[in-house]
C-alpha cells in the first residue's frame, strides 16, 4: 500500500510559522503603539516626559550661578519661556505639550498659572513631592500626576 502525501503544510510548519509571527508582533508592538497613541497619551507622556527632566536641568540651569552649587536647594521655574507651561486652568493638554507659549501668552489667553510656580530641587532631586493638575478637552477627566522626592511619577485620574 502506497501513502499519498497531501498538499499543504504540516502542524509542525503551521505551529512554527505561528510562533514567528507572534514574536514578530511582540517586538514591533512597543514601536506601533507611540505611532497609533491617540492625543491624550502622548500629550500624557510628553508632559511626564518634561517633569522627568526638569530635576536634570535644574543642576544646569542658568537661573543659578555654578559657584552657588551646595547643599543648599536650587528654586527653579517649571515654566521658562518655549517650554512647557504647567496650567492649573481647564484647557488643552495638547496645547501645553507644543510648548510655544510664554507666560505672558498665556495669560492674554485668559488661563491662569499655577500660585507657586516654582519647585525645590538639589542634587539628589526633589526636595518637596509635589502634584500636578491638569484638566481638557483631549482628557476625559481631571489628571494628577504625583511626582515623588525621587522623581518618579505616577499618574492618577479623577478627583
């Protein structure tokens, strides 16, 4: 008797041309989803993005002459010019996440900024924790981020 082989792919084939695929999926996924974020995630990530940075760049900022350096905390401004603006006015995230307003802009604009706009920081960071609110259009609800003495945030919503 004579086996006829049939035409196709084994389950072997089958299983491992399954595996590759869902590998190949697994790597690009990270890549795809910056690309298919809607509005609000990435105006989220571009605003913790900022607040990350701002504890690096108060070491280097101009505002303090290098030979002031110490033990002592560093007052910054969260807000300089063309960057972004921390609003604790109900208005667009993506607006903020442009970063092309001054606070002067702002203001004719009819937002307000925040009463304290400065944070401590030293060398190690964050002195204070300190949160931040923000409300709009391309958010659903009211967002907090909480950002720690270490520099971590954590982002909350509601209210």
């Amino acid at each position: 008797m004579r086996f006829k082989r049939m035409a196709g792919f084994t389950l072997i084939e089958l299983l491992i041309v399954l595996t590759l695929m869902g590998l190949t999926f697994t790597m690009a996924l990270p890549r795809l989803s910056a690309a298919l974020a809607g509005p609000k995630e990435r105006d989220l990530r571009n605003i913790e993005q900022f607040v990350l940075r701002a504890g690096r760049r108060a070491l280097r900022s101009p505002l303090v002459p290098l030979d002031q350096l110490d033990a002592k905390p560093l007052r910054i401004k969260i807000a300089p010019p063309r960057d972004l603006v921390l609003l604790q006015a109900d208005t667009e995230i993506a607006r903020l996440a442009l970063a092309e307003y001054r606070i002067e802009e702002v203001k004719q604009q009819g937002l307000e900024t925040p009463p304290e706009p400065e944070f401590a920081f030293n060398t190690l960071g964050l002195t204070e924790p300190f949160t931040l609110h923000l409300s709009g259009p391309s958010v659903e609800d009211r967002m907090r981020w909480r950002i720690d003495r270490l520099g971590t945030v954590r982002t909350e919503s509601g209210e």
